[in-house]
C-alpha cells in the first residue's frame, strides 16, 4: 500500500497504523480526484481529517455495528467509506456505499481498490436500488429528513437505526418530519462542529 510523506491521525480514537495508512491513502486520493470533479468543497481538502475523516468515525461510537451499513448518497465516501476503513477488521460489518453520480461511483470504486478495502458499491437512486434490509443507514449533507425518513422505510432491516449528521437546522427538520412520521430520536452533539449534530433515529413509521 502507498501512503503519503505525511500520516496524520485521529485524535480520541483507538485505531492501528493500517488504519491511518489507508487514510492518508484517502486523503492523497481525494485531493487529486478533486481538481477534476467535485466530491468535497476545496477548502475544506487542507483539513481533510478533521472536517471529513474525525465527522464521519464519530459515527461509529453513536450506535453498536453489526451486520449491514448503508450509506446513502456517499458522495465523496462520507461517512461510509470512512467507516468501512475503521471496521476493516470486522467481519461482522459490511458496508455498502449507493452514489448515483457515475464519476462518484469511480472514485468510490478507486478509493476501495488503493486501500484494500471491500465494500459494496451501488451506483443507482436511492429509489431505484433494490430494498438493501440495512441494520445502519447514514447520511451527510443529503436530503431534508422527512425525505431520508422515506429512503430509511425503504431500505431498513427490522428495528433498523439511522445516523445521521445534520446541521444547525436540525430541530426544525424533526419538527417538520413529525408532521408525516412517527420516530423515535436521540440527538448527539458533534464532536467536529459546534453548530451540529447526529441524529440517531429508529421505529419509524408514516403518521
């Protein structure tokens, strides 16, 4: 595996130095692709393990993994991608990563073949991918939740949880999904930004 002339870290967590290579290989991949297509908002690539790498791993500390995570709408692989390099060793965790952007999908593909690691790559709408009976789903910067709330009846296994990481609007969304959902939520504050938040939800269904 090839890393770069700087291995960074993630302050608070317990992970090896694999780990860390294969995110400095992240890093390396993600600067580059991004010059051409756009996966991350430039100014946040110099903080790249802050602003990506720490906000997606503080998922994993939310709620216990196991069985299948989907992430929904990965983007630039976050959080997904993220949490499938720390779980790398689980054999218990499969990730499955559904981006419709086919140049997106790419760098997915690129990113699990320099890091060596497996995960499954959906490159549809997340209406159009066949029910994916997810124990995990997550989601960033994606979509109002009320709409996440549909895709989560979609493709949840039972009593399947949701994460997921939204901004300072984030009481006004669960005001506004209650009007057409009942769910059951726990707010978690970010560890990245003070103005945001994880949700962590459960037991929905439609009003």
């Amino acid at each position: 595996m090839t890393t770069g002339p700087q291995v960074r870290s993630l302050p608070g967590f317990d992970v090896s130095r694999e780990t860390i290579e294969r995110l400095t290989v992240y890093a390396e991949l993600l600067e580059r692709w991004n010059r051409k297509i756009n996966l991350v908002s430039p100014s946040t690539i110099p903080d790249v393990w802050t602003r990506h790498f720490m906000d997606s791993a503080q998922l994993t500390r939310i709620h216990e993994a196991s069985g299948h995570w989907a992430d929904l709408g990965s983007g630039g692989g976050f959080p997904g991608m993220v949490v499938a390099i720390l779980f790398a060793s689980r054999d218990d965790v499969h990730v499955t990563l559904v981006e419709s952007d086919q140049r997106k999908a790419a760098f997915l593909r690129t990113v699990s073949r320099e890091t060596e690691i497996s995960v499954g790559i959906v490159a549809d709408r997340i209406e159009r991918t066949a029910p994916l009976d997810a124990n995990i789903i997550s989601a960033r910067a994606l979509a109002p939740l009320k709409d996440l709330l549909a895709s989560c009846e979609r493709h949840f296994a039972p009593k399947g949880r949701a994460l997921f990481l939204k901004g300072r609007n984030s009481d006004s969304e669960i005001s506004e999904a209650l009007e057409s959902w009942r769910f059951d939520c726990e707010k978690h504050p970010s560890i990245t930004d003070g103005d945001a938040t994880v949700l962590s939800i459960g037991d929905i269904a439609r009003v």
